[in-house]
C-alpha cells in the first residue's frame, strides 16, 4: 500500500478532486489542511508521495506550499513531492524542481487527466533505485563515547561503547609531516594517518554497520559529517580512508559561538535565498597577486566572472561584483567584506598561518590601487570583526593554508586557531579553504567545478565531493586531500 499525504486548504478539494482518482487498493489518502497537520502526520509515518498546494491561504503572496517542501526536504521525509497550483511562475517552478527536488507541478484543472500517468511515470523514472541518501553525523569528544545519528534511508542513533581516544597535536604534528615528505613516502604516510583515525572513529561496530547498511541501498554515497570541538579543526580528518572521496565530508564546529547568524546555503534554503534581494544571489570575487606574483588569481576571478555571466544569461538569478589586483585595496575590501551585501564571498590570493602563533595568519592586499604602496595583511582577527556584520552565507579562500589550523597545545593564544576558525566564529555559516598549498592551476579547477556544482545542486557539501572528486582524477598528488569544508548547517 503507498501512502500519499495530500495537502490542502480547500479540505473538499481533496475528498471530492483527488481522493476519488487514487485507487484505494493501492493507495491510502492522508490529507492535511495546514502546515502543522502535515507536519504531525509527516512524523507519524513514511510517505511515498506528497501532494502539496503552492498557497495554503488566499493570499496571493502565499509561498507556504514551498515552505513545506523546503521542510521536508530537510528532514527526509517523504520521498516524492508533487506541487499541485495554477499559480507557479516558471522561475519558481525552476527553483523548487532544482532545489528541493519536487518531482513535478501539475496544474490543478488537469488532476483528473494527468494524476495517475504521473504517478507511474515516477514510479517507472524511479524503479529499484533508492531516492534518498543516508545522512550520518558523528558527533566527537575526547573522552567520550562517539554518539552518531543517521537519517533518510537509514535511521538510527545511539553512542559507542568505547570512548574516543585521539591525540589531536600528534595527528597535527602527522599532518605537517605528511605535507613536507617527499612524493614517494608522502602517500604511505597520508594512508597511515587515515588508517589511525578510521581506527579510532569508523570502526565502532554501530558506525561500521549504518556505513555498510546504506551502501547496500542502491545510493552508495553516505553523507558524513563530523561534529567536533574547535581544537579538532587541525586534525587531518580529510585523510580517512574511503570516506573523504567515497562519501560527501563535511566538518561542523560544535559550540554556541558557532551558531551561523545566516541561514546556510542548501538545497531546502536556495530558493529562500533567490526570493530576496531582488532575487538573486550575490557573489563577490577578488583577486589580490602581492608578494611572490600569482598572475592565476586574476585570471581565475576572470574566468568565474565568466562563468556566472554565462548562468546569468541562462537564466539564473545572479549579481556579481568584480574586485581585480589592481581594485582590490587594503580599505576598499574591507568595507566590501563588512557590508551587508553578498551572500557568497571567494578570495583569491596569498594567505598564510603560524602554527605556534595562528592569530598573525591574514590575507594580504596592496595599500593602493595599480598595485601602489606597501602590502597589507588582514588578520584573521581583522577579518573576524569585519564578516560579523557581514551578510555573506558562504566563503571560499581560495589560497594556501587557508583551512590550516594549530592544535591548541601549541599556541600562544586560543582565539583562532587558522583563518577559518575565524571566519566561522564570525558567524558565517559555510568556510572552504586548504590545509595545504595548493597550485594555481588545481585552484581555479576546484573553484569552478565548485560552484559549477553548487549552482546545479545548491548544496556545498555535495559540491566539494564532486570538485574533490574531478580534482583527484585531475592531479596525481593527494591535494585533493588538502581541501576543508566547515558548513554549520
């Protein structure tokens, strides 16, 4: 029997319109005229299908249907949404089938004729394939037994017997051995690294067991995401074997101080985020070649210019504002970092970090336009005071060591471990960077992959596998390994 929950504030529409077109030997009808009725029955079991109107009110600003797909996206808890109106716009049908999966919009005066074919042209699109991912976060302290929850396909949560047992400044102190070994030891030393903290983490037999479950589901990828305490950050968590380029990865820094001020860019919020500010997403790219001259950040800020022109013309809601070497000064971005204008913020450039004094580590401008004057830096503390004003979602340092992150144990000071951990105590929500150098050319292949992805998917963690990915088949060198996403979502 498939369950289908149909929601609508017309409770007629759905006993006299669609109930009747559904044969009760093979469905079961569950009808909801508000948002919190659908919720309690969204929770109560499995849906296979649910019917959502696009307005639950009169009024004509209404977008509660998108809200509710936006939730149960979110949650997992359906695997099919049909949006059922006659008052979809096309860029909002677009939005909704590209960010939260709705499967399909039908026009509520063609029901009658189009319900069931629908209904078996999903059901045939979807035959012996699983829908929906599995979802497993594990949540680290040392000391403690590792508590792990996991949802979609499968659900389960609970705690470890054992209690987690990492030395975080001997797999730093690893780590820096691994990015400084020659070409030949560098990848034994990488394995080994990662077979210690599989050990310590993913070979608990409850986490060994969701991981093999869901890959028996017909999705092979498990989300994995690793809730941590700060002074985790410089753990080369990136080393696990068969996780990292297996799986999508991403890390969450526990804390309240952590606690996003934005709303994260996802699948369940694009469509949030494109419905204001006019509208569009806006993206600030700057480019800053100082010291040591890197002439690819330029070209790089060019050829993603480019490229969201190209989307923008197809349609896509952008906005785009362009700071070049020779615009991008030491003042003039910091009012552009500080203002509230710019959900995505992508740096291209120098940026450096200490390991025993991770509160100098910065990004460097020139002091004047056309490359005058001496060169700035942007402390991490600089840059921390600066976003907390911001209004951007997401930031992508798209330069050396700019995921770096010192084990607290030996430093001076404690405030910010690495550029990273000051961007997200700062409040914004995602932070991409390296834990490594990286080379012109694999930068600005990681970067357009990256938002190539994001644009398609608009999910970061999703997009960083599959720029992790194409860069791993791209370069023989592990620094596809040296990629670290932060995404507080």
């Amino acid at each position: 029997m498939i369950n289908i929950l149909v929601v609508d504030d017309d409770k007629s529409f759905i006993t006299d319109v669609i109930a009747p077109l559904l044969p009760p030997d093979k469905y079961r009808v569950f009808m909801a005229t508000t948002i919190e009725a659908a919720r309690n029955h969204l929770h109560d079991r499995d849906f296979q299908y649910v019917i959502i109107d696009l307005r639950l009110t009169d009024n004509i600003d209404d977008d509660s249907g998108m809200i509710l797909a936006a939730y149960i996206r979110a949650f997992q808890l359906a695997h099919h949404i049909i949006m059922a109106t006659n008052h979809a716009t096309l860029s909002r049908r677009a939005q909704a089938i590209r960010y939260l999966e709705v499967d399909a919009f039908i026009e509520k005066s063609d029901l009658q004729r189009d319900l069931l074919p629908l209904l078996k042209k999903i059901n045939a699109q979807q035959d012996g394939i699983e829908v929906q991912r599995t979802s497993l976060t594990l949540s680290l302290s040392l000391g403690q037994p590792i508590t792990y929850h996991s949802t979609g396909r499968i659900i389960s949560s609970g705690a470890t017997s054992t209690n987690l047992n990492l030395q975080i400044q001997d797999f730093v102190r690893w780590g820096e051995i691994a990015r400084t070994s020659n070409s030949e030891d560098q990848p034994l030393i990488i394995k080994d690294i990662g077979k210690s903290l599989h050990d310590s983490i993913f070979s608990a037999p409850q986490i060994d067991e969701i991981m093999n479950r869901a890959r028996g589901t017909g999705r092979d990828q498990v989300i994995v995401k690793l809730n941590m305490p700060a002074g985790m950050l410089g753990v080369p968590f990136e080393f696990l074997p068969n996780v990292t380029l297996d799986h999508p990865f991403s890390r969450f820094i526990s804390g309240n101080e952590y606690i996003p001020r934005n709303y994260p860019i996802s699948p369940p919020t694009m469509t949030t985020i494109l419905k204001g500010h006019g509208s569009q997403l806006r993206i600030l790219l700057i480019a800053s070649d100082t010291y040591n001259p890197i002439p690819g950040v330029d070209l790089e800020v060019q050829e993603l210019a480019g490229f969201f022109e190209t989307k923008r013309k197809e349609g896509f809601p952008l906005s785009v504002d362009i700071y070049s070497t020779d615009e991008a000064t030491y003042s003039i971005i910091q009012e552009r970092m500080r203002c509230n204008e710019y959900d995505i913020i992508h740096y291209a450039g120098h940026s450096n970090h200490k390991i025993d004094k991770p509160m100098e580590s910065g990004l460097f401008f020139h002091e004047g336009k056309q490359r005058a004057g001496k060169v700035e830096k942007l402390s991490v503390n600089a840059l921390n005071g600066l976003l907390k004003s911001s209004s951007a979602r997401l930031v992508f340092l798209n330069s050396c060591w700019s995921s770096a992150a010192s084990a607290p144990e030996n430093t001076i000071s404690t405030d910010f471990l690495g550029l990273a951990h000051g961007i997200i105590s700062a409040g914004i929500p995602t932070c991409i960077g390296y834990r490594w150098p990286i080379g012109d050319n694999h930068a600005r292949l990681f970067a357009t992959d990256f938002y190539s992805n994001l644009l398609e998917t608009g999910d970061p963690t999703l997009a960083v596998w599959n720029a992790r990915s194409n860069l791993r088949t791209a370069v023989q060198k592990p620094v596809w390994r040296s990629v670290i996403l932060i995404n507080q979502a």
